[in-house]
C-alpha cells in the first residue's frame, strides 16, 4: 500500500508573527480520499495560526487497525462508523467531531486515452466489458465497485481482467497501461492525481453512485487538536474542499 506522509511547518500567524517556542505539531491520520482539499486546508491553518501539522495518509480500514493497536494521532478523518467504532473502543475522544464531506465514485483513464461513455449505467457497462482490464483497490470504494459489478451482472464476465490494488497503488499500473485500461476511485483521488497522468472519464451514473462521508474527530485531548477540527468547519476550508472535488 502507498503510504504517504506530509509535514507542513511554518512560522508566521495570521496576526502577526509567532515565536517558535509557541508552535506546535499536531498529527492527522486521514483517509486518502479527501487528500487534495486536505493539503491546502493544512496550509491555511499554519498560516493562520503558525502550528504545524503532519498528515498520515490511508485507507480507512488501515486507520481504523492502527489507531485500534495503539497508534497516537491528534485528528483522525474517516468515515463515521469508523470513528464511532473508535470512540465505542476508547482509541479516540467522543466529542467534537464535524463533516468534512463526501466523495463520489469516478472512472479513471490515463491521460490521453479514448475517454470511454460512462454517462448512464448502460453505457457504464459496455465500458466495462470493452476494457481489457478494470481496475480498482481494496478500500472502502473498491468493496462498493465490487458490489456493483456483481449487481449489474458483470464480475464473473471480466473476472479475468480485473485487477485490485491497495490503496492508490492502484494509480501506477492505470496511468502505466498499454491498452484500454479504467479504473474505478474516489472523484477527489482522480483529480488530484491529474498531475501523475491520470484523466477523469466521468462520475459513476447518479442511479449507481456511491458517496463516502467523512469527518474529522479530535482523538486527543490537544488544544492544538481541536483548534483544528473546527477550522475544518469554516466557510474557508469548505470551499477549499469543495473546489477539490469533495462535495
């Protein structure tokens, strides 16, 4: 599995200048769906406030096992039955949390590949059917694709082309392809990745459609911590979120 980890330092306060000693380091463990708007929402944070915060990156099932054997961070973002499992088990406080948003399904293509119709379900099918491999992970997302391959009466049709991953190893074989590959992943994930070679054929038709919410809940104590989470409820961060495709 990817496993991503980012620090963002700085120095300076909204209000003025902070002193160094005042800084201090939070960690977020956050599902890797709701990445591209997190980033820039960490950003804006530390230039307001002159706190710094390292990001953790997984899917949520792999959140939910580290933070379960024991792992310390200050925020986890994750879905709510997530959280709810780890506030039930004491890993994390029970208080405090707020939405972040959701995150729709897309059809991922590398850039510069016919862009396949996938528009209504119909369509979605013969897409599927025509690509020589679909592709998807093993992550809350990719168990949603699997269900709904098995609804629309496909898996066993492309049981040997399909291909799954963890997490966004996913995004090297797709964007590596040779032939028609598609792969299924958060919206958000896809235009994140633009940069990489990644192309967005379109989101799953609605009837189909499939939204992951997440939210963040303080899993500490820390000041710091839940200054965080509520800047994540302002109209700042939710339009940082929304122009990143988490909805």
């Amino acid at each position: 599995m990817l496993k991503r980890v980012l620090v963002l330092a700085g120095f300076a306060a909204l209000m003025g200048a902070i002193s160094p000693a005042r800084a201090t380091q939070i960690t977020v463990m956050s599902g890797a769906a709701v990445e591209a708007g997190l980033v820039i929402a960490v950003e804006a944070f530390r230039q307001q406030t002159g706190d710094n915060v390292q990001i953790v990156f997984a899917t949520t099932p792999e959140i939910s096992r580290r933070v379960g054997a024991g792992e310390t961070p200050d925020v986890v973002i994750a879905t709510p039955a997530a959280l709810d499992d780890l506030v039930k088990s004491g890993k994390i406080e029970g208080t405090g949390r707020v939405p972040v948003g959701r995150v729709g399904i897309g059809v991922a293509i590398r850039e510069g590949a016919p862009k396949p119709d996938v528009s209504t379900t119909d369509a979605l099918k013969r897409a599927v059917l025509d690509a020589d491999s679909v592709i998807y992970n093993r992550a809350s997302s990719g168990l949603f694709v699997e269900s709904l391959l098995q609804r629309l009466g496909l898996a066993e049709q492309i049981q040997g082309k399909t291909k799954r991953y963890a997490g966004t190893d996913m995004i090297e074989p797709l964007i590596k392809g040779k032939g028609n590959e598609i792969g299924f992943m958060p919206v958000a994930e896809i235009l994140h990745f633009r940069n990489r070679g990644l192309q967005l054929a379109g989101p799953l038709p609605e009837d189909v459609q499939n939204y992951t919410s997440y939210a963040a809940q303080p899993a500490s104590k820390s000041a710091v911590a839940m200054a965080f989470v509520r800047f994540l409820e302002t109209p700042e961060s939710k339009g940082i979120f929304a122009a990143a495709g988490i909805e």
